[in-house]
C-alpha cells in the first residue's frame, strides 16, 4: 500500500484545495469562474473520501462510492448550471453576476 | 525518499499551483485548462490510493465531460482575448484572509486528531464487486443512492433542456395576449 505518505498529507492538501476553491468563489465575478471554483471544491471532497476510505476502513466500500455519486451530481449540477448560464447570457448578453441584478422578465 | 513519494509532492505541487492560478488567472480559457490540469492530478492521486476505477471515472467525466462543457460555454459567452479585470484590494485581502484562516483551522485540527484505522483485512476492490455492490439490496449494496442518483440525473437532464431551449415565454405570452 501507500508506504511513507500519512493520511494527514491527504487531508491537509484537500484542505488547502478546498479553500483555494472558497477563495476563487468569493473573489470572482463572472459565473462560469464560480462554477470552476464549485468543481474545485467538490474535488477536494472527493479525495478526503478516498483517503479515509483507504487509509481508514480498507474493508469497506463507502468512499469509493460517496465520490463516485459526488462526481455524478457534480455532473448533472454542472449542465443545470451551463443551462442557465447560457439562458442569463441570451437575456442579458453579459454573465457578470454585479450586472445580473433581477429575476423577472 | 520512495517514488511513492516523489510522485506524491509531483501531484500535490501540481494541484494547489493550478487550482490558485485557476481562481487568480485573468484569462478565462486558461483557468478552464489550468483546471484540467487540477482534475488530470487529482486523477493520478486517485490511482496512487489504488482506486483504477475511479480514476478512470475522473479522467473520462471530469476531464472529459465537464471542462469540455466548460469551455464550450466560455466559447459561446465571451470573446477568448478577454481580460478580466483586476479584483479589487480589499476584497482579494478578505477573501485571502477568510480562506487562510479556514484553511489554518483546519490543518491543525487534522494535525491535532488521533485517526485509528480498522485491523481488518483490506479488500481488494475489482470492477466485479463494484458492480456487485452497485445493484444489491444486501447488506453491504448501495442500490438506494444509485437509485436516486438515476432520479436526480434524468431530472437534471430534463431541466436542462427545457431551461436552454430556444425561445422565451416573453415572445408567447404576447402572442397569447
């Protein structure tokens, strides 16, 4: 198995991603950035499962199949959330969130 | 040091220096490949956990699938040879300094807590038993997430159809009016 790495390496670089991804959604203004910066954090979910899964209870099966279902939800959201978006650019022909400032139509 | 471990710093490097240029990058078309690049090293943690298949399922979904959307969709709303522009000081700084204090927060506790792992046998995970456990009722199946997995994709695939679909209701309420 993984011989020489800790678990601890694992979730301090999930940590560190996940927060890189915080930072990239609060600082960013165009939607699809944001939506980056969301994969980026399911991401970094994704491999905190693993490690557990591994390192932890390598009897079990949870880990393997939590980030297979977070990485089909991250799929299905990403296609709502383009759906979206590209409707928000035909009606308002910007995807600038400070621009974007009313729902009715 | 091990070329486990070697190829361990290789992929961690590799992620947290793309996913910062992915956030900070002022290209839009460059952050969605930066991103690639983040979702193709994840992929290779995966296979260094020893999980094949799952790294396949990154590889083809993620670094397929949606960085393709994504940049299909960068395509379609904005011109390539755009810059943003720069975000402000004093939001970067407070952002930076949400980020780092959670990012700090947690890496002590993680360094903190004592993790005991199972003396249990582990299980050598083969496509057979994946599928296995994916369609069965028994104790150890997961029928019921995959179940509602198949819901929640169909609805979001319907949803995204009729949201992206030519044509307003604005254009047929007048005529109906």
């Amino acid at each position: 198995m993984n011989t020489g790495i800790p678990l601890q390496y694992f979730l301090i670089l999930a940590a560190i991603m996940f927060f890189v991804g915080i930072y990239g959604f609060l600082t960013r203004r165009n939607l699809i950035t944001i939506l980056m910066s969301v994969e980026l954090i399911l991401n970094s979910v994704n491999i905190n499962f693993l490690a557990f899964n591994r390192y932890l209870f390598p009897h079990k099966m949870e880990g393997l199949f939590f980030s297979l279902f977070v990485i089909g939800v991250a799929a299905a959201e990403a296609a709502v959330a383009i759906a979206i978006i590209i409707n928000i650019y035909r009606r308002f022909a910007t995807i600038n969130v400070e621009d974007v400032n009313e729902m009715k139509y | 040091m091990t070329i486990n471990q070697v190829m361990f710093v290789l992929f961690s490097v590799m992620i947290i220096v793309f996913s910062v240029l992915t956030v900070t990058s002022r290209r839009i078309l460059r952050a969605a490949v930066y991103l690639l690049f983040v979702l193709v090293s994840t992929a290779g943690l995966y296979f260094m956990l020893n999980f094949q298949f799952l790294a396949a399922v990154q590889l083809t979904l993620y670094a397929g699938g949606i960085v393709v959307l994504i940049i299909f969709s960068i395509l379609l709303t904005s011109h390539i040879s755009q810059k943003f522009e720069p975000v402000g000081w004093k939001k970067s700084l407070f952002s930076a300094l949400a980020a780092m204090a959670g990012a700090i927060i947690t890496i002590i506790t993680i360094l903190d807590f004592k993790f005991s792992a199972t003396a249990e046998a582990a299980r050598e995970i083969d496509m057979r038993l994946i599928g296995k456990s994916l369609l069965s009722v028994e104790y150890d199946g997961y029928v019921l997430p995959f179940e509602v997995i198949s819901i929640l994709l169909i609805a979001a695939m319907v949803a995204a159809i009729v949201i992206a679909k030519k044509g307003g209701p604005k254009k047929t309420e007048t005529q109906t009016l």
